[in-house]
C-alpha cells in the first residue's frame, strides 16, 4: 500500500459538486493499493500513519500524533499512486490493485482507523472526485507499507 498523506487545517471532497466527506484539523490520506497487499499491510499503514509524530507541540516541534492533537482523517482512494511513468508519455496502471480487492481494503483501513479512535470521512471509491485542502506547513508525505 501507498499514501500520501497530507497534515491539512481542513479538507473537502465532493462528487457531482456534492460534498461527501470534510474534515477540519488533521490528515488527508490519499490511498492506493497494490495487488499484492493484504490485511496486513492493511494494519500496518494505518496504525503507522495514525501514529505519526507530525503535529507541532508547544514549542513548535513537530512531536504529536493525529491522536494526540484530536484530529481528524479524511481517507480517499487514488489509484493513480501506482501509476508508472517510466515509458512513453501515457502511464501504466498495472501496478495498481483490481477495483475488488482496492475497494475492499480501502473500506478495511478506514474500518482500522475508526476502531483506533480517530474520526474518519471517506471520499466515493472510483467515482470522479474533487478534492481541496488547507495543506498546514506544508507538510506532505510519502508512506508504504514495504
């Protein structure tokens, strides 16, 4: 699995101008899968990203977790994360998970999230989407579960 996952004052994300998950203080996740994960990557990626020390305390050192600063995780699926454009001017998306499996263990890691105490919104897995953030910092990162 791969996320890019983004510290936001707040995010947004509709479909058909309709707004279908918001989300103020805490972390935009950007979500792909690859078609080998599991379960287990699953767990680890959620947990790790939950726990991530990247909220400032008081002395403005990026020392919190999402936990500890009550934020919030707003979790959209974005197959393109496996898009390869090594060759040619069009990617390839064969590293990305088929639709069955990317949509069952994007619903699995929202269903961790939630069970670890942090209030969670989702966007429409594979519907087109429009996605704003207030990027806080900015601080955007890259995390894999290999």
């Amino acid at each position: 699995m791969r996320a890019v996952v983004q510290r936001v004052k707040s995010a947004r994300v509709k479909v058909n101008g309709k707004s279908v998950g918001a989300i103020n203080k805490g972390l935009l996740v950007l979500l792909g899968v690859a078609p080998e994960d599991t379960s287990k990557e699953v767990e680890y990626l959620a947990k790790k990203i939950v726990g991530l020390r990247i909220f400032e305390d008081g002395n403005g050192k990026m020392n919190l977790s999402l936990d500890e600063v009550g934020g919030e995780m707003l979790v959209v699926s974005q197959f393109t994360l496996y898009g390869d454009c090594r060759k040619g001017r069009r990617p390839s998306f064969v590293g990305a998970a088929p639709p069955e499996l990317a949509e069952k263990l994007y619903e699995e890691f929202v269903n961790v999230v939630d069970l670890l105490g942090i209030k969670t919104e989702t966007g429409k897995f594979g519907a087109m989407m429009d996605v704003s953030l207030v990027n806080q910092g900015p601080v955007t990162l890259i995390v894999e579960s290999k």
